[in-house]
C-alpha cells in the first residue's frame, strides 16, 4: 500500500476506530497521520505521537513550504 492514503470517514459509532485498529494489525507498514497544531499540549499528550504541536510561525511556515495535505484554522 505504499504511497496511498486511507481516510475513513463515518457517524461517530459507525467502527472507525475498529476498522483503524484491523487494518493497522493486518498492515504492518501502514502508519498513522499525525495532525500539527498550534494549541499547547494537553495534559498526557506527546508531540510527534498525538499531534505536532507548532508554534504559530512554524505552522504558517509550513503551509507556506507546502508541506500540509490540508490545513485548516479553527477559532483564529
């Protein structure tokens, strides 16, 4: 599956995440997309394992070097 992307996409309660955890144990090198933020880490969260936490000028640097699929700003 190399160069792909999978989105699921579904209602909450639908077995994404089941779905996720399936095809994760039956592809071992398919890997998961780690999202970047500029928000500050919440309590139990680790950079580069739940998001990329960014400041506000490496985040717009990044889409200026056109390195996001997509990006989008939320409460901006």
């Amino acid at each position: 599956m190399k160069g792909k992307v999978i989105i699921l996409v579904a209602p909450s309660g639908a077995g994404k995440t089941t779905l996720a955890k399936r095809l994760f144990k039956d592809f071992e090198d398919l890997k998961f997309s780690v999202s970047a933020t500029t928000r500050p880490p919440r309590e139990g969260e680790e950079n580069g394992k739940h998001y990329h936490f960014l400041s506000d000028e490496e985040f717009q640097a990044r889409i200026d070097e056109n390195d996001f699929l997509e990006w989008e700003e939320f409460y901006g």
